[in-house]
C-alpha cells in the first residue's frame, strides 16, 4: 500500500496535476521541487569487517553488536533488529566500525544489489551495505520507498552490474526531493502503515521465540498441552 501511494505521489504525480510545474533534467516536476543527489540529502556511510582471520572480533553472543550483512538483509522484511553474527565492543572502536542509528535506511550495493531495510535499534554492517542517514525523521519512508522503486541497473558501467556499483555510485545516485510540506505529508500518511508493519515483525519474532523456548520441553514431556492451557486461563 505505501508503494501505491509512493508511486501515485512522486512517480505519477497525481495529487499535483492541477500545480505549477517546472523543467528539470528529469522532466516536468512540480515547483518546489528538486533533482539532485543523494549525499545532497543524506549522510552517506558504508559499513566495515575487522580481518576475519581474527575471530576475536566476531560472537553469536546476542548481547554484542548487531552486525548485518547482505544475507540477514535478504531475510529480515522491511525492518531488521538481529543478524546471524555480532561484533565486539572492541571491534567497533578498534576498526572505527560505524553504528547505524536507529531507523536509518539500509541499502545493499555489492554482489547482490539493491535489497533495502530500516533498522530497527542500533547496529553496524558490513562494506557490502551503505547506510542512509537522516536527522530529518520525515524522509525515511520517503527513501525507504524511493530505493525499493529505483532501478538499479541504471548504475552499471558493465555488463555485470554487482561489480559495477560501488560507494561513489551509490553516493552519486539521482533523486527527485519534493518540497518539505510534500514529504512532512507523505509521512504523516505513510508512517502509520510502516508502523504497523513493524509491530507485526515485532509479533512474529515474538512468537517464534516462544515457539523455540516451548516445542523442546512438549516433545520432552517437561510440559504439557494442559498445563498451558491453565497457564493462559
């Protein structure tokens, strides 16, 4: 639904037919607007991975660092909060590992292109990952929804685009940014859709923690059907 609307604001341009519109090197657009690039607008980082050969850097230990790589991306939905591994305190510090701050929108630019997710809580990534930061709260559906749609085949200098793109690329990418009023819209209208997708990735992470915690002890016999069932009463 937030793609529909997305497509419907700033792709066709519905609810500003009756508007003034401008010349750009993208077309017609309304006035107010802009093309520009996207370090213009956002803070722009990428991720690192301390020498895998020094395995002290890295944990499974849930109490660490989140550290995303394109994998966990592939897999988490439109938010991610957890990874398949973690790095160290030291980790962080010793290799000027960047944290991502909360709902900052991530992007994959290396070997496998274009997959998109929000965190959701702080954490770092590796160098396959860009990190699109904002103080603006209000852009962040509006970019989420902007890398979702955007083609990135436009950026390949090659044959192969997952070697072609790369940090300058993805910094130098073209976006359309609407006028402040138009974006303080958007997100009034689709940040309560992308909150309800949160608290129903949220739920499920929930329910599957209490599914692993409670299958092991019923196949056990350590509890039963009955018991609960008297709990939940």
């Amino acid at each position: 639904m937030a793609q529909a609307i997305f497509k419907s604001w700033f792709v066709d341009f519905k609810p500003f037919q009756d508007g003034e519109f401008i010349d750009s090197v993208v077309g017609a657009i309304p006035k107010g607007w802009h093309v520009g690039k996207v370090d213009d607008f956002f803070d722009i980082s990428i991720g690192k991975t301390p020498p895998r050969k020094e395995s002290q850097w890295f944990t499974t230990d849930r109490t660490d660092i989140v550290w995303v790589s394109i994998s966990d991306m592939g897999s988490c939905g439109t938010y991610i909060s957890d990874s398949s591994e973690y790095l160290t305190i030291d980790a962080i510090s010793k290799f000027n590992v960047k944290v991502v701050p909360d709902n900052t929108v991530l992007l994959s630019f290396k070997l496998t292109v274009g997959r998109v997710a929000i965190t959701n809580g702080e954490m770092a990534t590796n160098e396959a990952i860009a990190h699109f930061k904002t103080d603006n709260n209000s852009l962040v559906e509006f970019i989420y929804l902007y890398l979702k749609a955007f083609n990135f085949g436009s950026l390949g200098s090659t044959s192969s685009i997952a070697t072609a793109v790369n940090s300058k690329i993805i910094k130098a990418m073209p976006i359309l940014m609407p006028d402040a009023d138009t974006v303080n819209s958007f997100h009034e209208l689709a940040s309560h859709i992308m909150v309800q997708i949160k608290a129903n990735q949220e739920e499920i992470v929930t329910l599957k923690n209490l599914r692993d915690t409670l299958l092991p002890k019923l196949m056990s016999g350590e509890i039963s059907i009955a018991s609960l069932q008297a709990t939940a009463k």
